[in-house]
C-alpha cells in the first residue's frame, strides 16, 4: 500500500493555503466595512474632535490664568467681531450728529414724498389733470423745508 502521490500532498497543501488565505481576506473586508461605515466614521470624527477641544480648551484656560489681562482682551476682540452689526448700529445711534426728532421727521418727509408720487401716479391713471398733481406742498419737499429747519435753529441760538 502506497501513500497518497506528491502531487496529491502539494495540492491538498495549497487547497488549505487558499482557505486560510480567503478567510484572512473576509475578515480583513469585514473589518474594513466596520471602519468605512458612515456611522463609525462620524464617531470616530466625533470623538477625535472631542479630544482635540478638550487639550485646546485646557491650554486656553491655562493661557487665561496665567495672562487674564490679555485673555480679556481677546476675548473682546472676539465680541466685537461677532456683535459687529449690532455694536456698529449702536455707535452710529450713539455718535451721529442729528437727534432722534431730527431724524424722524426727515422719514416722516420721505414717507410724504413717496405718498405724493403715488397720489401723482393714481391721478394720471384717473385721467386728472397733471397740473393737480403735479407738485407737492414745500413742507413735503425735504429739500425745501431744510433752509427753514437751519433758520429756525439759528434763531434758537
């Protein structure tokens, strides 16, 4: 009785080679598709970034007990630049040359001029005369009623 040929053996051999090879390579993909799946993906960013604030918050925070005149200082560098608009808004209020009542009655004389030109528009679409319509009271006009408004501030003085 003769054992098995040695074509046999090496065939065999490399049958089992292919299986340990091929199981390597499936839990190799496995792996993989564990990693790539986007749910462990946003984790792993998560938790990464997680860390990265938390040593970023720690040197801040010691940054700021060692330098509080500095830290304050940036940090309202940092406000101004966030609040921009609303700080902006507020110094031109704070700082503008004309007061409130000044200000309100040149909108009021826009809004009047904006009215006039409608009333104006309407009429031509009525067929009324033009000449009716066709310029507005001088207290309407902002322009002409600007002279008086220096006049009588120079008369208060």
């Amino acid at each position: 009785m003769k054992g098995p040929s040695p074509d046999v053996v090496e065939i065999e051999q490399a049958k089992r080679n292919a299986a340990v090879a091929r199981s390597r390579v499936q839990s190799t993909a496995g792996a993989l598709k564990q990693r790539l799946n986007p749910r462990n993906l946003a984790a792993d960013a998560v938790e990464s970034v997680k860390g990265k604030t938390a040593a970023v918050g720690d040197k801040a925070s010691d940054a700021a007990r060692k330098r509080p005149g500095a830290a304050t200082a940036a940090a309202a560098v940092a406000a101004l630049i966030v609040f921009r608009k609303p700080v902006k808004k507020l110094a031109r209020r704070l700082f503008s040359s004309t007061d409130r009542a000044e200000r309100r009655e040149r909108k009021e004389a826009k809004r009047a001029v904006k009215r006039h030109a409608k009333a104006v528009k309407a009429a031509r679409r009525s067929d009324a005369s033009p000449e009716e319509a066709a310029s507005p009271p001088d207290d309407l006009i902002p322009h002409a009623a600007a002279p008086e408004a220096s006049a009588a501030s120079a008369k208060q003085e």
